[in-house]
C-alpha cells in the first residue's frame, strides 16, 4: 500500500560494518547488546544466537577487561553478524579490540563503540582513531548526555542539545583531522524531548550516519513504549541509520520492539502489519480471537502487507480501502476486502482461514517475477 505521506529520509555516507552498510539508502539495521560478561565467551555465544534468531542484525558485547577482549576473539568466527566492542574509560581496551584477531585470522570486532567523553581526554582519543583508521575499522562514537566534557557544561550549564551536539562534532572534526571518516554518531539521552532534539540538530548540520536509541529506557513494558516514542520521533523527522532499543533483562524483545517501531513509523516493513479496531459495544463477533490467530499465522511472513481487522461496517469500508486485505465482520459473518474493493462474504467461523487463502493469493500475485 503506498500513502501520499511520506518521510525523507536524511542523507548519510554509507559506513560498511562487515557486511551490513551503514547509512545512506541501506535498511535500518536493528541491533541490541548483551547482558553477559563478554569473557565467558560460552554464554555470551548462547545469548547472541538467541538474538541472532530473533532477528537481531547487529550485536554490541561490553569490553571492560582484556580478558573480555579474548571472549571476542572466541565468539567472532561462530556467529554471522557484526560484532562491536563497547568500550568505556579504557581506551587501552579499544586499541587491544583493534588489534585482536580470531583464530581463523578474521578480526574479532567489526566496529568499536567509545565515547570520547570518558577516555581520558583527547589524546587518548586520537591515538584510538589513528589505530582505527589503520585497521579500516569503523567506530560509533556514543555521545551520552550523562559524560560531556566539563567545558560543555560550563559553557551551556546543562548536558542540552546544543551541547551534546557540539560534542559531537568537535569529536568528528578531531577524527577527520586524522583522516579518519568510518564514523556513525549517536547522541544518547533518557529524555525523550531532549534526545529528539539532539538527533534532529545534529541532522540538520552532519551526514555521518546514526545509531539511535533510548538511553536506559527502562523496563520492558514502558522501556518499549518510551522507546518507541523517543526512536518514533526520531525516525519520523527522517533520522536514523540503525536502531537499539535499550530494555532491562534479557535484550531478545529489543528485537522485535525495534522491527516493530520501524514498522508503525513505515520505515522499514519486514513483516505484515495487522490493523485492528478497538472494538466497542456494536461488536458482534469473537474480534480479539480473530485478530490474534491472524497475527500468530503472519509472524514469519516477510511481505509488507497491511491487513485491517474491524468489528463492524462503520469505519470497516474506509479501512479498508487503506489496507491490501481486510475484514468489516458484522454479527456472525464478514466481507474480505482486496485493496478496498468487497471480494468475498464469509461467515464468522471460516473468517480466518479465508483471510489467510486471500493472503496467500495476494502474495502469489505480487510476488516479483
Ligand atoms: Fe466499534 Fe465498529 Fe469501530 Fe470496531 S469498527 S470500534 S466495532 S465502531
């Protein structure tokens, strides 16, 4: 389904992480990061497969020791996507990610993660981005409103959006004096408003590419939901090259929040979409039954359909016209609709299951030849 509204999207350079770009017109990758400790390189491995199953296309491990810089030289070559060293406070531990290669001879890390803001100033910093550029490898460099340089703050009195993104730009100008240019950029804050503002003037004056999230969103129902508010708005004014969102526990349903979120904002449709109504006191039908046997056959399915589920005639014609497929369900029985025009009566009982056979001819018909 194509809609008159769109989002343009803002410009990057392409940044290549192995084999995933970065930017420009590439998708907007979903990553998450770990929870273990990067040395035991065995449970480490187990939670990666976990999320690469989940979708999971870029994974972010912690390296606070050397010894967690070995755990990536045994992880690397067992699992198929990009691998980033997180560093903070020791820049030895990014030079060391630099350096460190697999037993198979690839490099163990496929990016590192810094923020200059809490490496030991700016030296440190340099002789990280020399070493990265040396080694071709690219670096996000992760500014967080909770670490800006002291002058910053003196000089705007609070970790605002002009500061963060002065911050930011003041790194990338003392990387590209070195020749340095892999770079993609976030600007973390917890606060919505203020991270929203951070991604959308940094926009408006640099093109390397983003990483944007949430920083500590919180737990998995309102982490999700503030993620989803704070990456939404983001996205939404255009920004955006790959997404984390940042929830307590166990990272695996950052995955599906993060495709999710990219979904609702159309930015990037792997999977059908199920619109459904709330119902209300004119429903008839078993909608909440209908919908969830729905959307449980769909998960899998990688074409961007829109399918609209509505519980009577009232908004069910309009809807539809909106969506590839849909239902207006009446007292017993419903019409399926195929791109607003009523193909078929069904009654209540073979709705799913008719639902499905359109969907399946609909994917026949547009598949590509
Ligand atoms: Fe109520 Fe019909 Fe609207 Fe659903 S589509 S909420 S049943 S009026």
């Amino acid at each position: 389904m194509a809609y008159s509204t769109t989002v343009t999207r803002h410009r990057t350079r392409e940044v290549g992480v192995d084999d995933h770009v970065v930017g420009g017109s590439n998708p907007i990758w979903v990553q998450s990061m770990t929870t273990t400790n990067t040395f035991d390189a065995e449970a480490t491995l187990a939670q990666i497969r976990r999320l690469e199953e989940a979708g999971c296309e870029i994974v972010r491990v912690t390296v606070p020791k050397k010894e967690d810089v070995e755990g990536c030289k045994a992880i690397r070559d067992h699992i198929k996507i990009p691998l980033i060293a997180d560093i903070h406070y020791d820049y030895r531990m990014a030079l060391a990610c630099l350096e460190a290669r697999t037993p198979s001879g690839r490099r163990a890390v496929d990016k590192i993660r810094i923020n200059p803001g809490n490496i030991g100033g700016e030296e440190r910093f340099k002789e990280v981005v020399r070493k990265a550029k040396d080694a071709g490898v690219p670096m996000r460099i992760g500014v967080n409103s909770g670490s800006l340089e002291k002058d910053l703050i003196e000089k705007y009195g609070f970790p605002c959006p002009e500061a963060m993104v002065e911050s930011a730009l003041r790194h990338i100008e003392t990387a590209e004096s070195l020749g340095y240019k892999l770079m993609i950029v976030s600007l973390k804050a917890s606060h919505v408003p203020t991270a929203v503002e951070c991604y959308t003037q940094y926009a408006a004056k640099c093109d390397y590419p983003t990483h944007v999230g949430i920083t500590e969103a919180g737990s998995k129902e309102y982490g999700t939901l503030k993620s989803a508010a704070g990456i939404g708005a983001i996205l939404l004014r255009g920004v955006g090259d790959t997404i984390r969102v940042s929830l307590l526990g166990d990272p695996v349903p950052e995955i599906a929040a993060g495709f999710d979120i990219l979904r609702a904002c159309d930015r990037r449709v792997t999977q059908p979409e199920v619109v459904a109504c709330p119902t209300c006191g004119r429903l008839d039908i078993d909608l909440e039954r209908i919908v969830a046997e729905v959307e449980e056959k769909m998960k899998g399915l990688s074409n961007p359909l829109r399918i609209s589920i509505l519980g009577c005639l009232v908004n069910g014609f309009g809807e539809a016209k909106e969506a590839d497929l849909g239902i207006a369900a009446g007292a017993g029985k419903g019409i399926i609709f195929k791109r607003g025009v009523p193909i078929r009566h069904v009654k209540e009982d073979e709705m799913v299951q008719a639902l499905l056979q359109e969907v399946e001819r609909f994917e026949e018909e547009t598949k590509p030849l």
